[in-house]
C-alpha cells in the first residue's frame, strides 16, 4: 500500500499541477498532506503490525491521492477520479473513530464510519450518473440542477456526519482514562477545527463569501492530521517506555493491569519487551514456587531421617539391655557363684585372675548401660525432657541451674533434640572448657522450644571446629530449628537451640 500510495501521490502531484487551475498553497498542502499520511501509516505498521491502524491511515493517503484522477484526461482515469472525488472524507471519518486501536468499538462508530462510506460512495456514483462532464464515460442522464442538488445534499450529510464524528471522539476523550486522553488530545483538537470549518462551510454553500476562507482552515487543519497521529504514536512510544520501567519495578497485579491496559497504543517493540518481563516474572514465580516446594520436601525428609534415627537409637537401646547386657550380667553371677564354692579349692593365683574376669565384665556391664543411656534413656521416653535433663545434670560434677518446670510433654522428636542439646553442651563444658558453673534454661515460646545453656568456662567454643556441634545443628535444623553458639574468651559460651514445636 505504501508504494502503491507513493506512486499515486507523484502522479496526483503532476496532474494537479498539469491542471493549472490550483493555486500553489492547494497543491503544496494537499501532495504534503498525502504524503504524511502515508508516512504515518508506515511508522504505525511497523510499529505493531497487528494493529489495523496503520494501514488505515495510509489508505487515507492513498485515498485522497486518488481524488485529484479527476483532473486526468485520460476519460476512464477521469472517471474514476469523479467516483472518488471525496473518497477521503469516510476514510478519514472511520480513522478518527478507530484510533488508536484500529477498530469500531461502539454501535454509534460503526453507524457513523458505515454511514460515512455509504453516503460518500452512494453520492457519488448519483454524480456520475447526472454529471454533464463531456469525458465522464458513466453519465445518463446529465442534468447541471440534479448534480447541483446530489453535491448540496452531500454537503449537508457530510456535514452531519462531521459533527457526528467530533461528538463521539469528544465523548471518548472525557469519559477516557489520562493514557486515553493524551492520545486523543491533538487528533480531536485538529478534529474540532477542520470539522467546525468544513461543517460551517458546507452548511453555508460553495457560493458563499466565506465558504473559501473557511475551505482553506479546513486545507490546513488536513494538512496537520497526519502530524497529529505522530505524535500520538510518539507519545505512545515514550509511554510505553515507562509502562516497561514501571512493570520491572512492580508486582504481579501491576503487570496484569499493564498488560490488559489497551487505552493506550501497544507498539511490537514495547508489547516485546512487556512480554519479556512479564516471562521474567512468571518464571521467577515458578522458579520460587518450585524452590518452596523443593524446601519443603527436604524439610520433610530431614525429620524423617532423625525420627529413622531416634528409632534406631531405641531399637539398639532395647537390644543392649534385652541382650548384651543381660547375659555380660549373668555371667558376673556366674563367676561370684563359682568364687563363692570353690573359694577353698582355689589357689590365690587362680582366685585373683577369677576375681580381675568378675570386675573386668562388670565394668563392662558399666560402660554398657552408659551407652545405653546416652542413646536415649529411658526416663526421657517415659516422663518427659525436664525430668531427664535434672537426671542428667545430677551425674553432672559441676553447679548447675535449671530453669524449666513448666514445660508440657513434646513430641518424641523434639524432646530428643532438645535433650542431646543439653547433653551436648553440659559435655563440651566438662571436657574443654573446665567450666565451674552450668546455667541451663528451657521454656516453650511462641516461635517454639528455645533451650539456652550457658557456662563460665573459657570461651573457645566453634560451631565449625568439631562434629559434636555441627552434627546436633544439623539435627536441630531438621526439625525446622535454628541452632546458634555464642563464644567469647573468657566470657563463657552459650548455646542455643530453638525447635518448633512441630518438627
């Protein structure tokens, strides 16, 4: 279409000019004119190509290029210029109705643009018919009178349609949003001028004194229409621009509503680059939803590995007292009973290897229950985390304070945690620190079970430095917890745990 209207503009331009019966401002305005249509169009189309606009407002172009054919003296160029002698009026009509978006939205716009087309065109082809033009190949009947009165009921239609046009875009330009209004103000301000002149002209009559003088506002107003869809492109353009800088610093619901904002011009470059944000963001959404989810299996298989490992724990607890223990016992009673018999009988090297084997098993027997128990004892399963933390702080060497009566029954879980806590801590106080002083504090809170142990010792503790620490953090952050170690020389070291309540 662009080419077809450039050629049409060059052999408008020669034909007028070949005419001689224009004045130098007509032809200079309408061949600018044309042309800036055309180049509108281009800018729009490539702009956003399924926008319908563009190639609207080059066919305005191209439309009122093909009107000067009337001045051709070929006859059937002739007279298809005199079918076309208005052939703009309904294009330009049905363009100002369908910008920016391309398209009749309203019942009222699509009355007025079909109207428009069939007045102009059904006026025309009676012109024809009437017209006493020697080369138009299409008269039947020429009659000066009738063709006089098909042009003066085209004047008046048109000028009722003109009106029509600047009602509906002035009514789209105050009940429209701010985007809308910027978009509309120079097209309806042009608008308003060209058709308040052309109406007021049409209305008055060719023969009129100041039908001329009103025909020239209206050349002129013409001729800055296209500059008008322009800048409205342009202003459409920079806007876009900063929907895009206002969509990469907003949420969601921004990009929803600026994507669905169609009040304004949505070019290929800026729908582009709104649609590359908006994959952004929904792939950064994604992304976290499935790291969430990721979390939350961990999370879960984490607390299935130590709730594994606290039966485990159980289990081997069960089997050394069930087994082990039992029968290392029994052979202690064994050996006493045999001592007690045979005491006589035997000689003192054999009664003192018989005495070492007694006390030998016995002491394993020992360190047996003391595995046992620092797996997991007993009491912790049967009376709760207090009553086992007092039993393990009274084996304790040291001065301790608990604080922690009023602590409920947890879960198994959690109860072990915290209690290997303490057990932990107490133990590293004893063996590295040469604390003389333990302070352990256990209360339920509202982000969960905090468990604070502190002592006076030296202060070397390193969450990093051993397996003690880091493995029982690792257990703590199973349970969803957090485990933190306070350490300064010379001031002590405190550590503490919180677990939530339902890990």
């Amino acid at each position: 279409m662009l080419i077809a209207g450039i050629v049409m503009g060059v052999v408008a331009s020669t034909l007028k000019i070949a005419d001689g019966t224009h004045t130098v401002l007509d032809t200079t305005l309408s061949t600018t004119t044309g042309f800036l249509f055309l180049l509108a169009g281009a800018v729009a189309h490539v702009r956003r190509a399924s926008n319908p606009i563009g190639p609207l407002i080059a066919l305005a172009g191209l439309a009122l290029f093909a009107e000067d054919l009337q001045f051709a003296e070929e006859p059937l160029a002739h007279t298809v210029g005199l079918a076309l002698t208005a052939a703009s009026s309904p294009v330009i009509a049905h363009l100002v109705l369908a910008f920016p978006h391309g398209r009749l939205r309203s019942r009222w716009e699509r009355v007025l643009a079909f109207s428009a087309y069939a007045v102009v065109f059904g006026a025309a082809v009676l012109g024809l018919l009437v017209n006493d033009d020697p080369e138009n190949l299409a008269a039947v009947a020429a009659s000066p009178e009738a063709e006089q009165l098909v042009k003066r009921l085209l004047e008046l239609v048109g000028a009722l349609i003109g009106g029509g046009v600047v009602v509906v875009l002035l009514y789209r330009w105050l009940a429209g949003r701010l985007p809308q209004r910027r978009l509309l103000s120079p097209v309806l301000a042009v608008a308003v001028a060209g058709a308040v002149s052309t109406t007021v002209g049409s209305a008055l009559g060719s023969g009129h004194p100041f039908s001329e003088p009103l025909l020239d506002v209206y050349r002129i107003s013409f001729c800055l229409w296209p500059l008008t869809f322009l800048i409205g492109v342009l202003r459409a353009r920079v806007g876009n621009a900063e929907m895009i800088r206002l969509l990469l610093e907003r949420d969601g619901s921004g990009l929803a509503a600026l994507v669905q904002d169609d009040e304004v011009w949505k070019d290929s470059r800026s729908i582009d680059a709104l649609n590359a944000a908006a994959g952004l963001v929904l792939d950064n959404q994604r992304l976290a939803a499935e790291l969430e989810e990721r979390l939350v299996e961990v999370q879960a298989s984490r607390a299935r590995i130590v709730a594994a490992a606290d039966d485990e724990r159980r289990r081997v607890e069960r089997d050394l007292h069930d087994g082990a223990q039992q029968r290392l016992v029994s052979v202690v009673l064994l050996l006493r009973m045999a001592e007690r018999r045979l005491g006589s009988d035997l000689t003192p090297a054999v009664a003192a290897l018989l005495r070492s084997t007694t006390d030998e098993l016995q002491a394993t027997v020992t360190e047996l229950r003391e595995l046992a128990r620092g797996l997991r004892p007993a009491i912790l399963t049967e009376a709760g985390l207090i009553p086992a933390v007092r039993s393990l702080l009274a084996r304790v060497p040291l001065a301790v304070d608990l604080a922690g009566a009023d602590v409920p029954r947890l879960s198994g879980a959690v109860e072990a945690t915290a209690y290997f806590v303490v057990s932990e801590a107490v133990t590293n106080a004893l063996k590295h620190a040469r604390a003389g002083e333990v302070r352990v504090r256990i209360d339920v809170e509202p982000d969960g079970l905090r468990v604070d142990v502190h002592d006076d010792g030296t202060g070397t503790a390193d969450i990093d430095g051993g397996s003690g620490l880091h493995g029982l953090r690792d257990r703590v952050r199973a349970l969803g917890g957090e485990l933190t170690v306070t350490s300064e020389p010379g001031s002590g070291t405190t550590i503490s745990a919180v677990i939530p309540l339902d890990g």
